[in-house]
C-alpha cells in the first residue's frame, strides 16, 4: 500500500465535531500500552504521526487520520490502565460507545492485543462488544518480536481461545519492529473498507 498523504484531521469527543466527509473508517482500540500509536506509525511509514507516549493512557481524544484522501483511521483512547478518575473512565467510554455504535462510515475495528500475554478482561469485552454490535472486528497481536518464532502458534492459540473468537475473524500477527504482518494487515484493511490496494 502506497501511502501519498496521512495527516491528522481532528481529535473528536463529540459526534458533532466527527468528519463528514462520508468515507470510509477504520477505528483501532486496544489497552493503553499496547503499541496502537506504534501499529498507526508503521502502517504509514511515519516516525510520529500517532504520537507515542512512555505515559499509557494518553490519548483522550478520537483521533481522525486522513489517510491518501481516501479513509480514516480513527485512533481510540486506550483501556484499562490510565491513571485518571473514575468520572473521567466513564466519560471515555460513553464517547467511545457513541461512536462505534452510531458511526455509519465505520468499517471495522482493529483490536490490538499482545501477543506475549493473554488477552485482558477488558479486551475480551471489548471483543464482546464488537460482537455484539455486529462491528466487524480484526484482531492484530502485537510485539511479535518480543518472543521466539517457534512460540507464535502456540500464543495466538491463547490469544484466539481467551478471546473465544469466531472463524472468519481475522487475527494477524504483527511487529512494528520489524514490519511482520504489515502487508496482511493492509490487505484485510482494504478489504474491510472495499478499496483497491495502489503499490
């Protein structure tokens, strides 16, 4: 995938302020310290488009990327380990709940986990949820460099049995170190969204 143009368009937290541009969108969830910013970042061959953070629980906002005039990525708070107040937790998930459940544009939801641990509760629910709402979801394991070849089938297998996941759904192994599962992801990503990949 050729990326041309990538630039962030707005940080939302209301339905008012969401692009009306009608394209398509792709929202990417996960814990706060997961390696989202780092996911965006490779995908489009930037250092720091998405801003990474050693403090997890830094993005508050949704963030609308534009990407090659075409379709957005929308870059979710992350869950479960921000230190900020219970009031300000529920704020974040009513914002989130909104728009994943009254976005017609969206395409589906890329739920990143670790591929190193099992996947947390809250990613489970937020598996669930997805579910629920009928949001197609892919799940991307992270940090795949972190642990030896040899041991991937076996974790992906905790990752797809924790999540209970359903055959169809999509889980990619990826690494921002290295690149691994860049090329696929973008594949189910154009997919999703019905667009033809450019080189």
């Amino acid at each position: 995938m050729k990326i041309k143009s990538a630039e962030i368009v707005i940080s939302a937290v209301k339905k008012e302020q969401y692009p009306n541009e009608g394209i398509p969108e792709i929202a990417l969830a996960g814990r706060s310290n997961v390696g989202k910013s780092s996911f965006i970042n490779k995908l489009l061959n930037r250092k720091n488009l998405a801003r990474t953070s050693s403090k997890p629980g830094k993005t508050q906002t949704l963030n609308f990327y534009m990407i090659n005039e075409q379709f957005h990525f929308v870059d979710v708070p992350g869950y479960g380990f921000a230190k900020v107040s219970k009031k300000e937790r529920e704020a974040w998930g009513k914002m989130i709940e909104t728009y994943l459940t009254t976005r017609d544009v969206l395409k589906a939801v890329v739920l990143i986990v670790d591929v190193r641990h099992a996947p947390t509760n809250d990613d489970v629910m937020m598996y669930d949820f997805l579910k629920y709402y009928e949001i197609p979801v892919i799940v991307v394991a992270t940090k795949a460099d972190k642990i030896p070849k040899g041991k991937w089938e076996k974790h992906l297998k905790v990752v797809r049995e924790t999540l209970e996941m359903e055959a169809g759904d999509e889980l990619i192994l990826f690494s921002s170190e290295t690149g691994k599962g860049k090329n696929e992801a973008w594949a189910v990503l154009l997919k999703a969204m019905g667009i033809k990949a450019t080189d």
